[in-house]
C-alpha cells in the first residue's frame, strides 16, 4: 500500500480508503500476496468489470471485418454468412426461450443482449419492436447485417420473420413480424 501511496502522492491511508472503495465497487479483486522484505501485502487486480472501463474498439474490428466480406463475398453469399452467423447465436442461447410462448421469451433475450425490444401485438399477430440496435453503426454501413437479426429471430422462434421496420432504412424502431412457416 505505501508503494501506491506514494506514486499517487496520497497518504497510506488515503490509498487504503481508495482501494477499499474500488474492491467494494467490484472493479478491483484480491489477487495473491506480494512478498516483500517486511510483512507480505495483499495484491490486487483489475476483476472483469475493472476491465470493461477501459476502452475496446470492438466497433472498430467489426467494421473492418464487414468491409472486408463485403469485398470478397458476392452480396448472397454475404447475406448467407450473416444468416449463418444469427442461427450460431442463436444455438447457444435457444435454451433461454420458452417454446409455449416463444416471442416474449425472445424480446426479453434481446432486452439481455442490449437491445430496448417489446413483444407486441401486430396487426398480423406476434412481432417484436425494438427502439435501437446493437449492431447500428455497422448496419449503416451495410445492412446485410440485418440478416443476423433475422436468423437469430427465425432460429429462436421457429417462424417466417418479416423485417417490417427497419433503423437503417431511416425508420424509428425496427420491427419484426411472426408467421408461421410456409410448409
């Protein structure tokens, strides 16, 4: 503690109080002991949520990458890896949706992966509105992006997804309605 102390130029005390406060905010974790000439001192680390302070340029990568399969990918077999990768995500959370009422289970699920949505009654039955989107700036810049959304959508519930609204083309929400597959 007095080495922290004394690179911030604060007492041990004042050091003390502060690491205190970091550990109870969860932003910091005990981490072993730090051997020293006198008596071992507690060790600390940053915990995951300490970590998600600083900043990511996930955005950053994201763009690139879709920049780079828009390139290289005819605009099918862009729309077929996007759909591809909705239906991935969507195998690893399906166990989170209840199959007896399966679109307010979704919007919730949605409302856990960041996305302001509510299940509503449409004209034509059951959609979800949503009032942003987790991946906006990357379906500015392409809205083959979408089709992640709408395979997650299909995958989850099991049903035809119409993409009715939609941010990227300048509307408020997007909106997606349920029908029941053509068989």
């Amino acid at each position: 503690m007095q080495a922290l102390a004394a690179a911030l130029g604060v007492s041990r005390n004042a050091a003390h109080q502060h690491v205190a406060a970091l550990e109870r905010e969860g932003l910091i974790e005990r981490a072993s002991a730090i051997r020293t000439k006198g008596r071992p001192s507690q060790g600390f680390r940053l915990s995951a949520a300490g970590r998600a302070t600083f900043p990511r340029q996930y955005a950053l990568l994201s763009r690139q990458l879709l920049s780079e399969l828009s390139r290289h990918l005819a605009p099918d077999q862009l729309a077929e890896t996007m759909a591809r990768i909705g239906e991935t995500l969507a195998s690893g959370v399906a166990d989170r949706i209840d199959p007896a009422d399966p679109i307010p289970s979704i919007a919730a699920l949605m409302r856990q992966l960041g996305y302001e949505s509510t299940a509503v009654n449409g004209a034509d039955g059951p959609e979800i509105e949503a009032h942003n989107c987790v991946f906006h700036d990357l379906a500015m810049a392409d809205q083959a992006i979408c089709d992640v959304d709408l395979a997650l959508l299909r995958a989850l519930s099991g049903k035809a997804v119409e993409h009715r609204r939609c941010m990227a083309r300048g509307e408020r929400s997007c909106r997606f309605g349920f029908k029941s597959p053509k068989g």
